[in-house]
C-alpha cells in the first residue's frame, strides 16, 4: 500500500512539475530585434510577427542611418527606427534579418556574440555547412543546428514555394530531376524596383520615355529572362541557388536541377512551372491528393472551370498553391504543375517568422 501510495505521490509530482514547465514557456517572452526594419521585406516581418502572436516582450527596430527616427507601428504602439550598430543586441534574444547580405555578414556575427541568435533572410549564410537552411514545412528539425555559429538562414524565395510543394512528392516517390522556370514579381528587388515598374507603366500608356535604373531594361511589359548576375557557367545567381538549396534543405545532393529565372511584370507573387522526374511510377491523381494534404500547401487545379493558381491571388497569402498539376506524356515518370506563392511573405518574412516560432518553442 504504501508502495502505491508512493508511486501515486511521485507521479502528482511529475504532471505539476510538467503542467508548471508547460505554463513557464507558454508565458515566456522573447526581446526581438528586427534589422532592416523600413524595407518590403523589413515591414511584412512586422506585420507576421503580429499576426502570430509571437511572444514579443520587447522589439527593436533597426535600420540605416538615413531611416533613424522613423516611426513604425508594432501591435498600436509607435516604435522608433534606431540605426543599426555594433551594439544594437545586447539584451535581445532573437534578431530577424532583412537588410542585405553585406549587412548581414558583417552584423550578424557581432548580434551572435551578444547573445542573440540570428534568422537571416539574405544569401549571406545559406551555404555555409554550419548553418542551417530552413523550411519549416520540410526541414523543422534542422533548426537545432543553429548552436554551431548562433545562425538560421532563410532560403531564397523562389526556393522556398518550390520545396514545399516538391517535399511530399520526394518522400514518398524519390525525385531524379527537377525543371524550373520561375515568373518572378519585381518585389523581389525591392521597393525601388516596384516604384521602377509602375512608373514605367504610368509613362508607358501616356506616350513618355521610360527610365531602367534598377533593372538593365525595361521591366514594364516585358520579361527578363535574368535575375541576379551571369555565373560563368551561363546561369544566373540565383538559378544555382535553386539547385543548391534544394539539395541542402531536402537533405539530398542527388536531386539534379535545372532553372531560368525570370523577372515579370507583376508586383507581388513568384510563379513557376515546375516538371519533375521521379525514380518510381508516379500519377497526377496521386499527386493532387497527397499535396491536398500536405502543410502550406493549397491545391487550386480545375481547369475545365479555368481554376488554377494566380499571383493576384496568392498576394498577402502565406499558403503556396499548387495547380496545373499533370502527367508528363514525355518521359515515364514525370509530373508537370505550376506553383504560386507570394514571395514577400511565405518566400521570406513568413517563412522567417515561422523559425523564429519553431526557435522560441523548442529552443530557447
């Protein structure tokens, strides 16, 4: 008696000292400091970090000298824009990245050392062995990774709708090869290049000259089958970066890829036309109700209705649709689809919001 008396008494013990565990982390809060604050990027970060509720005590806003002063809203508060410096973390837990990779390698390092773990949303980090290259619907676990240099990278926007789509397919069918031709949104640059687009547009239908700054031609009514600089090899930039951060956040160098990267007249909202190879038989059908199911994806594919995905409806979306989804008559194991996403959000703020979340829980 006295036996289970114990047993009872240690077991009590166990769930109130797991309930109390439970309540300090839910009540737990993070200061979180947010660099490159007045940028596309910088300010959709805010607004996601508001709309999930991340548990931010305290936030700091970061930016350039030139952006010192500006007022931002953070949950109906006026924030003040500091500029960001050498000293900017002391006391911040978590520090969110969207200023350039210059910036980042350059100020990430000095956020680590106070303390801070960075989520960077520039190239800067994204190869690098010891750093972890995250997608939370594909790859959470890696996010442990982060105590080797204090670093999460967020991957390349076009990279990211691409994986999550692909990521269920791999696991159950093994992709061979992968054949993408990105339509990419000229948000992607920036605001400079959004302001670059409709001014062009607006000089365009009065009959006026247009100017290129941002981008090497004009951008309105055309595409530009060149996104970031000429490798050697041919590619573009970012066309590597599609093979190279695939294979690292799907955890396998034997996935071949292929791509051209496009720049398109649109604002918000990356498309692509995606075709794989699998190693096995594989069909439409099976592909459309396993990506049904699969997280942070939306099946949008009826084309006798003219349904299927849309960057107009995809903008201010953190899903990524998946349509056109068909079987690739050419090959014997082929699939072709077509894959939207807005790539301000889910291609970057979101996505990094989402570590931050996966960090905060089960991390810090």
């Amino acid at each position: 008696m006295d036996h289970i008396q114990k047993s009872w008494s240690t077991f009590i013990i166990i769930a109130q000292m797991a309930e109390e565990e439970e309540k300090r982390m839910s009540s737990k809060k993070f200061n979180v400091a947010l660099a490159g604050a007045t940028g596309a990027v910088g300010k959709q970060m805010i607004a996601c970090l508001e709309e999930s509720d991340f548990p931010v005590d305290r936030i700091k806003l970061l930016a350039s000298n030139r952006s010192k002063g500006r007022e931002l809203s953070f949950k109906n508060q006026s924030v003040k824009v500091e500029e960001m410096t050498e000293d900017s973390f002391g006391g911040m837990d978590i520090a969110l990245f969207s200023a350039g990779g210059g910036t980042s390698t350059h100020f990430a390092p000095y956020a680590t050392k106070a303390g801070c773990v960075v989520v960077d949303n520039s190239s800067a980090w994204r190869m690098d062995p010891d750093v972890p290259l995250v997608v939370p619907e594909v790859n959470p676990h890696a996010v442990a990774g982060y105590t080797k240099k204090g670093i999460i990278a967020n991957p390349n926007c076009s990279t990211i709708q691409m994986v999550v789509a692909l990521n269920p397919i791999h696991q159950k069918y093994r992709i061979k090869r992968v054949v993408v031709s990105t339509y990419q949104a000229v948000s992607g640059t920036g605001i400079k290049a959004m302001d670059e687009l409709s001014d062009q547009t607006r000089a365009i239908m009065n009959f006026s000259e247009t100017e290129s700054n941002v981008y090497p031609h004009q951008i309105a009514f055309n595409c530009l089958p060149h996104i970031d600089v000429f490798q050697e090899n041919g590619y573009t930039k970012e066309e590597m970066k599609m093979l190279n951060e695939t294979r690292k956040i799907m955890e396998d160098d034997s996935i071949q890829v292929t791509a051209t990267t496009v720049r398109v007249p649109v604002f918000y909202g990356h498309s692509e036309a995606v075709n794989i190879e699998t190693e096995g038989p594989i069909s439409a059908e099976d592909v459309k109700s396993m990506l049904a199911e699969a997280p942070g994806v939306k099946v949008v594919d009826d084309p006798s209705r003219n349904v299927y995905p849309m960057p107009i409806d995809a903008a201010g979306q953190d899903l990524t649709y998946v349509g056109r989804i068909r079987d690739d008559f050419s090959i014997p194991n082929g699939i072709n689809m077509w894959i939207v996403a807005d790539n301000i959000r889910k291609g970057a703020a979101t996505n990094t919001v989402q570590i931050a979340e996966i960090l905060a829980q089960d991390y810090l």
